[in-house]
C-alpha cells in the first residue's frame, strides 16, 4: 500500500511531503515487491502522525477498567469498550490503569488484562499502568482511602504474574514506609513512577536516584512547585526521568503547560489523557468502586468537586494543544507517540513512521481531525 502526497511526521520529530509505504503489518520502502507498483491512496493536505500512545488511562466512553468483581469480571468487556473508543481518536495502544482499590479488584484488572486478547481493528492493550495502591493519604486526590497500604513487593510480583508480565508502570509515594526500597530492587524490572505523594524536594531525589524514572501526571497529585520548596517538580527537573502531562488544559492550565515545555523540553514529556469512563462517555454521572462522580465544566469531579479526570481523549487534547495553547505540533506529536512508546522500551514496533516498525498511523486533517486510522497496515477507521 502507497500513501501518496501527504505531509507525515519522520523520526527527526519534523514534517516532510511525500509518500508512505506500508506491506502487511509493517511500514516498507519503494522497493518493496509488494507495494512497488501499487497505485496508492491520494492524502493531499492531511498530516500523517504515528499512532497515539496513551499510557495513563482508567477508562473511556461509559467503561471503566475497574468494571469488575471477584465473583465475576466485566473488565474484558469495558477494555473492549474502550479499546473500540480510542481507535476512532486515533489512539492506537494504551495502558489501561488501575486506580487504588481492595487488592481482589487489582488482581482481577491484572488477570483479565493480562488474558485479554487485542482485536486487529481497535486499540492495542500493550501493557498496564498500576496507580496506586502505594501512595499517600494526604495526596490521594480521588484515590480511595480505605485502600492505600505501604509497597508491598510480593503483591507486586503477584500482580506481575496473574498479567502476564504485562505491568509497565507502577506510581508510589516516596516518603511513605518501604518505597525507597521498592524502587531500589524494581526498577530493572518495571518502571517506577512518582505521585500521589506529598514528599518533599529531598526525598523525591533519593526516589530518582534509587531508581525511579518517571512522574506521573506531574503538577498533580503532588506539593506546588515552590520557589523556595521545588518538591516533587523540581526534583524531576534535576534529574533525567520522564513527565507525565495531563494536556486538555483543565489539569494543567495553558501557562503552566508551555512553561513545562520550557522547563524540560519535548524530549522528557509524555502527553496522557488520565481519562475516565466520562472521556468520550455520554452521562452526567458515573460511579466507579462504589463512588459517584459527575461531569461537569469538561471534567469528572468526585461529589465534593475534588478532580478524578478529564473527559476528552488524548487525540482531542493534542488538538488543543496545538490550536489553543500554542503548543508546536511537531512537540506535541512527539509527546504521544515518540516519547511513551521509548519510555516504554517499544521504539522497534511503535512510536515512529519508518521502515520495519508497526505501520499504525492516523491521517489528520488541517483542524487535526482524524479522518483515516491504520492498525497494523489495516484501515480500521474512515471518516
């Protein structure tokens, strides 16, 4: 298959006019026999970008990846939901994520991730996010108390095992009773993130310089950046990990969102949506572990207005990015698709349009609308 005359994103994070070429699953050159002499399809004037990578997501369009119960699991279900959704926003992989919960409900998410069978026309489950349940009362933000508990390597590896080794990401707290540790002997094994956590600028450095590597949804679930007390921010400005940004503007206001980019520049930022079953759903309330939580000013809030997420997806929040907070689109771009799939060590297969890698692509329009998705080489969405 040939792609012609479209402009596409190349691996120097720059946008260049040409054609794509794709044979079966994968992206190829000209010379490739199977596409040498094919016609191709015309894509004047839309941008072609890798598939979006989402690597911080509880759920979408009316499903939640906690759907389920000990008795019986729905989650195979709502990660079908799910994975249907975000292929339509052009996210082709995602990491469904756990929030804190009882240690039965965790298992379960883990089990049934792990036995779940990813379908060629939706999203690809490549991996799970574990938020929580090793954090902080004092930044639990929508986290449920009740099921907080110190770091716990056994459960960990129990986790590990019932998803197939499928765990990518796991968020502590620093300060709290055994995390230190945790991250010391994990790290080679999983990546160690750092939030929901109220540890100071100190603490947060030794976390790092024991082996944590990354900051989930960085500004928050965490201390302000103070200019006398950096905390968990300014940490991971002296260091070398990765930052999660929540980019629909909401989270993280406009100002603060292009200062980030100032501050640790689009080789260290991963765009997430952080979505929840209201990211694309069609209610006004939800409830998800026995809590209910309302949609309100382009937001899912908890009854007593404290944040659980946004409600648009990871394509939409790009598109703002770009069109209202003015966020280069070659940065944003790379900031979900470049950027997660090498923090998650996947650049051979994912995260870039180039020779040999998995040919999953969205064509944009100007408006940055997608208007044709590919899943492994296979159209799997047209407008």
């Amino acid at each position: 298959m040939k792609l012609k005359n479209v402009r596409y994103f190349t691996p120097d994070f720059t946008f260049t006019s040409g054609d794509i070429y794709i044979s079966g699953e994968r992206f190829s050159t000209a010379s490739d026999d199977k596409v040498i002499n094919r016609e191709g399809i015309d894509c004047s004037g839309l941008y072609a970008v890798p598939g979006l990578i989402d690597i911080h997501i509880h759920g979408s369009a009316d499903c939640e990846f906690s759907e389920c119960t000990v008795q019986h699991s729905c989650t195979t279900n709502a990660l079908n939901g799910m994975a249907q959704y975000l292929i339509n926003e052009g996210v082709t992989s995602f990491l469904p994520t756990t929030m804190t919960a009882g240690e039965d409900l965790i298992k379960n998410m883990c089990r049934t991730a792990g036995a779940y069978i990813n379908r060629d026309e939706t999203s690809e489950v490549i991996g799970i996010h574990i938020e929580g349940p090793f954090i902080s009362e004092e930044k639990r933000g929508a986290q449920n108390i009740a099921y907080i508990k110190k770091p716990d390597i056994n459960f960990y590896r129990e986790l590990q095992e019932l998803s197939k080794n499928k765990i990518k990401i796991i968020t502590i707290a620093p300060e709290i009773e055994g995390a230190l540790e945790f991250a010391s002997k994990l790290h080679k094994e999983v990546i160690i993130s750092i939030a929901h956590s109220n540890a100071d600028y100190q603490t947060a450095q030794k976390a790092l310089l024991n082996g944590a590597s990354h900051i989930t949804h960085l500004f928050n679930g965490m201390p302000a950046f103070g200019h006398r007390s950096p905390g968990i921010v300014g940490a991971a400005l002296d260091s070398a990990c990765m930052v999660e940004l929540i980019s629909d503007g909401n989270f993280v206001c406009p100002t603060v969102m292009r200062a980030v980019f100032k501050m640790f520049g689009d080789d260290r930022i991963i765009c997430i949506s952080d979505g929840t079953s209201a990211t694309g759903g069609k209610k006004d309330v939800y409830t998800a572990d026995g809590r209910t939580y309302i949609v309100k000013n382009d937001m899912a809030l908890l009854e007593d207005g404290t944040l659980v997420g946004p409600v648009i997806s990871l394509r939409q929040s790009i598109q703002k990015m770009v069109k209202e907070f003015g966020i280069p689109l070659e940065s944003a771009v790379k900031c979900a698709t470049y950027n997660p799939a090498k923090q998650l060590n996947l650049l051979n297969d994912y995260g870039l349009i180039r020779e040999g890698n998995y040919a999953d692509l969205l064509l944009l329009d100007k408006n940055l609308d997608v208007k044709i998705v590919f899943k492994k080489g296979k159209c799997v969405v047209k407008h």
